[in-house]
C-alpha cells in the first residue's frame, strides 16, 4: 500500500531563501514503498530531507498528487532552477494561507473562542511564530 508524504529540508529552505521564493517550501510526493527510505535520498541537491507528514492512499501516482494540489498552491518549476534537476512536487507555502487554513477550520469545529493573529504579522513575519490573541 502507497503511501502520499511530505518533506521538508532546512538546507534546500535555506537556498530558496537566498534566490528569493522563500523558506517555506516543501517536497510533496507518492511513494509506493516506505517514504522514510524515499524521503531519505533527498532531492534537489540536499540530503537533510525530513519527514512531516504521511497518510496512506491507493491506487495513486505522484503525478496525480502533484497535480491535484498545483490547483490551489503553485508548484516550483524545475525549469527555472537547474539546482532541481527535474524534481516535481516542490511547492511554496505561503504562511497566510496556513493561518488562513487553521481559522477556518477551528471555525468549523465550533471551538470556542475565537484566535485573532495581529494585523503586524504580514509585515514583520520573519520566521517567527505568529502572534496569537485569545478572545473569549
């Protein structure tokens, strides 16, 4: 059974940082064996490739995966960067949109009291966590 997983890597971070797409990035994926040993052999020139997230799926390619999620989030074309080599999966991850995310969703959930992030995170996020206000 296949399994979809994401990665992350602090050094290829690092890099996407530096040719200024950002430090949010992420290598999403389908596997049919383990990922942990996929994720293991790195991509785009870095071997520091971690683990986040894995959920069991069938019947699925990575093009299919890749494809789905390039709907919503734009995918980094490999033919810009040649550091790639060809790597399909590697996404740009606004952090807005993953607060945005979590809002709706404890929302949904009818938890009670409201998370507020301040209005200064858009302009002063620099790689630290948001600043969250309780509201009752």
């Amino acid at each position: 059974m296949g399994a979809i997983f994401v990665a992350r890597s602090v050094k290829f971070g690092k890099w996407a940082s530096d040719v200024g797409l950002s430090k949010h990035v992420f290598k999403l994926g389908y596997s049919d064996e383990d990922p942990k040993d996929e994720v293991g052999r790195g991509w785009a020139s870095a071997e520091d490739w971690a683990l986040l997230k894995q959920e069991k799926a069938e019947g699925l390619s990575e093009a299919q995966v890749v494809e789905r999620v390039q709907r919503k989030i734009k995918m980094i074309d490999p033919k810009y960067y040649p550091r790639l080599k060809d790597a399909i999966g590697l996404f740009k991850v606004d952090p807005v949109q993953v607060e945005n995310h979590m809002l709706v969703a404890r929302a949904l959930k009818g938890e009670a009291g409201s998370r507020r992030i301040s209005p200064t995170i858009s302009s002063s996020w620099r790689g630290r966590a948001p600043e969250i206000e309780n509201r009752a």
